[in-house]
C-alpha cells in the first residue's frame, strides 16, 4: 500500500534516482528539507550536505547530533537505513569556491540534480561586510559550482520574504538591484566593515526565474494583537521554570508611554536585582540579558510596526498543481492549520527543547506562576503607592488641593457628626 502511495506521488517521483546537494542543511529549515527529503522521498540517491567542524564538533559529530534530534524520530523508528543517503561535503559558504576539495567537486558536478541553497546569515541586524559575505558571495559561488552540473535541472535559493522590506506589496517575481551586485562585492572584498558601516544606507530582472512567496497572505491572516493575546494565554497554561519575573506586556501606539514602561518595568528592576546580587556577592547579569532583549526588540520593532502585503498567486497556483496524494504529503494547505494547536507546540517545543525544561516540571511552574503574579501585582501597587507619596510630600499644588478636598468634605453632615462625636 506504501508503494502505491509513492507512485502516485508526482513530487517524490520527481527525485527517483536523483542527488540532491543542499547548503545550510544543519539549520532550522534545512534539518526539516532533510527529513522529509529522506521520509516522504524514497526514490532520492543521495543527499549531499556542505559542511564544516562547528563550536569543536567534526562533521561527523554533528551529523549524529543532528540524527538523534525528536524531528528524526519516525526515521529512526521505520527506516533508519535512509541516513546512508546523507554524504557530508567538507566546505564553507565563505570560502573561495566554497571551501570544496577539487574530488569533491566532480562528483558533485557528475552526480546533483537539485540542488537546495538555504544557507545565508540570519542576522538582521548584521553589518553590510558579513551579509555579502555571506548571503552575495556565497550565492555567486554557490551559481559558479551549479553551472558545472551535468545533470542539474533545478536550482532553488531560498532566503527571507522580507528581501525588499522598503516596498509595501511585494510581488512573486525578480526585482531590480538598485546597485550592480558585483560592485557591492568588489567593495565588500577591499573596505573593511567600519568603512562599509559608513556607506551603508539608511534606509535588471530575469523574468525566466520562477519567484515563490511562501506567505499565507490572504489565506488565513492573524494580527500581532491577536498573536499577542491567544500567545500570552498559551504561555499561562503552559509557564517556563526559570521564569525571572510574571510574564506580562502588550501593544501600545504610544511611543512616550512605551519608553516609560520600558523604564521603569525592563530596566528598574534590572538595576536593582543586579544592585542586590553585588551586595550578596554574585555574578551581575540581568542589565546584560535586558540589553540583548532591548537590542532583539528594537531589530524586531521594524517588522512589528508595519505591514506588508505579500502576492502569492504563484504559490497558490502550485499548490493548485499537485495531486491529491501531494496535497497531503507535501501539504501548502495554511488554512487547514489550526493557530491555538500550533502556537501551543511552538511553546511547548522551545520549553522542551530550546530551554531544556522536562514536561513533568509543568505543575511546578504553573505555581511558580501564581506566585510570581502575586509579587507582579503587589510590586505595581507599591509603585504606585511610591508615586503616589512623591507627589503629595514634594508638591504644594498636591496639598493645597488635599487641603481644599477636606475642607469641602468636613462640612457633609456625615464628617460633621464625626467630629461631634470627638
């Protein structure tokens, strides 16, 4: 029944005795290309995968690392004799000529028919030197190596939607470089990164070159109100152990109102639980983690305050194309996602395995929560009561007007029999 499956299935006939070469294959989308690559494409011949020793790993150790992620669980489980499809190639985006040995290379030119380029920085807020290192140059090297493929029928380069981020509609298609990339390359090889940092700006297309916005735009949309609100009641049920303090927040459109909370909710409290961890003689860190969060939302705050609409007609169309069997296998069906079960895994998944926590510390931290939103509530009523005592100790307007209330009020027939009773 399996086979027949697979038979019907145009997208995994497609990569029947074919090799696939994909860069970046250890990141985040390049580990799910890779297991469904091996799961759902049982005819591929070879996978080749460009990498390089990483924080004092070998290839080796991280290809067994990456094996033994939970993502590859149904290959352990069913077939695990598909991870001898996986042909590490020793190599660096940023080298010159990609870091390939010359016997590396022909068998690469002699045996690839598609090749997957997903490697690029993923810094948004990295400088202009590392970004054409990285996502330019590695391209152009990346193109100069697909050239040489005898066998190549499909090369697919896969990077952020928000490429032409200054536009508000962007469109399924090539657009022009305001700047020859060649000579943004030849800057990047002589300038060195202060000298390309100070002429960065603030602020001819191939239409043969099929362009695919993956966006669900139009299909099922959300706003960040609403992630914000169904995010924060998932997050409730299902806390993180090492909480530092109740998590709390949400939108506001006033910028003066927005720094003041930042102050005095972000870092107030930094300064001072720093403050005591020096006078108890520990390690400082909060005002190190509050800047890192600063300078994440601040990168953030360009996406977050703005709207984009993305056309994905193409998109549409090609999940239009596929065959029943396809439409489940290789699914591009957004609407059928249901948002609350899939933002609840998300959270699940990073407390499990971006944050370590174990499942069963679950009940432990739903307590640690309610205590921790008493001290939240309790911390905001003293705050106020504090600013509240400031005004009416520092200011004469305050009290000339605490004076004028209680003289208003004592001559009510309530305050006066009070005071014939004294």
């Amino acid at each position: 029944m399996g086979m027949l499956n697979v038979e019907k299935s145009e997208v995994a006939d497609f990569y029947n005795d074919r090799s696939v070469f994909i860069t970046g294959g250890t990141g985040f989308m390049g580990k799910v290309l890779v297991e469904k690559l091996l799961y759902s494409c049982p005819g591929v011949k070879k996978i080749y995968l460009l990498m390089r020793p990483k924080r004092g790993q070998s290839v080796e150790a991280r290809l067994d690392q990456m094996y033994n992620l939970p993502m590859f669980l149904r290959i352990r489980n069913n077939k695990p004799e598909v991870f001898q499809k996986i042909v590490p190639v020793f190599g660096d985006i940023c080298r010159e000529e990609l870091g390939i040995v010359p016997e590396a290379r022909q068998i690469l030119e002699a045996e690839v028919s598609v090749v997957f380029h997903l490697a690029a920085t993923l810094k948004l807020e990295a400088n202009l030197h590392d970004a054409v290192s990285m996502n330019t140059m590695g391209t152009k090297r990346m193109i100069q190596l697909a050239r040489g493929m005898k066998r190549l029928v499909a090369f697919i380069h896969s990077s952020t939607a928000f490429c032409h981020c200054d536009l508000k509609v962007m469109e399924e298609k090539v657009y022009p470089s305001p700047e020859d990339p060649e000579n943004i390359i030849n800057l990047a090889s002589w300038l060195n990164v202060d000298a390309m940092d100070t002429i960065t700006p603030n602020s001819d297309p191939s239409t043969a070159i099929p362009v695919f916005n993956l966006t669900q735009c139009g299909m099922k949309p959300i706003t960040w109100r609403e992630v914000l609100d169904k995010g924060k009641k998932l997050g409730y049920e299902n806390p993180f152990s090492l909480m530092l303090w109740y998590p709390d927040g949400t939108i506001r459109t006033n910028k003066f109102t927005h720094q003041l909370c930042i102050i005095f909710t972000h870092w107030l409290p930094a300064y001072v639980i720093d403050g005591l961890l020096l006078i108890f003689g520990q390690k400082r860190f909060m005002l190190r983690v509050q800047a890192k969060i600063s300078q994440g939302l601040e990168v953030l705050q360009y996406f977050t305050m703005r709207e984009w609409l993305f056309k994905n007609t193409k998109l549409v169309g090609l999940r239009e194309s596929l065959s029943p069997y396809d439409k489940k296998t290789f699914s591009l069906e957004f609407e059928k996602v249901d948002q609350i079960p899939y933002m609840r895994n998300c959270i699940l998944g990073a407390r499990h395995y971006c944050m370590k926590e174990d499942p069963k510390t679950l009940p432990r931290s739903r307590r640690i929560l309610k205590v921790m939103y008493i001290l939240h509530k309790l911390m905001g009523a003293l705050f106020y009561v504090f600013i509240g005592w400031l005004i009416v100790s520092n200011s004469e307007t305050a009290s000339l007007f605490l004076n004028k209330t209680k003289d208003a009020v004592s001559v009510l027939p309530f305050f006066r029999n009070i005071e014939m009773l004294k």
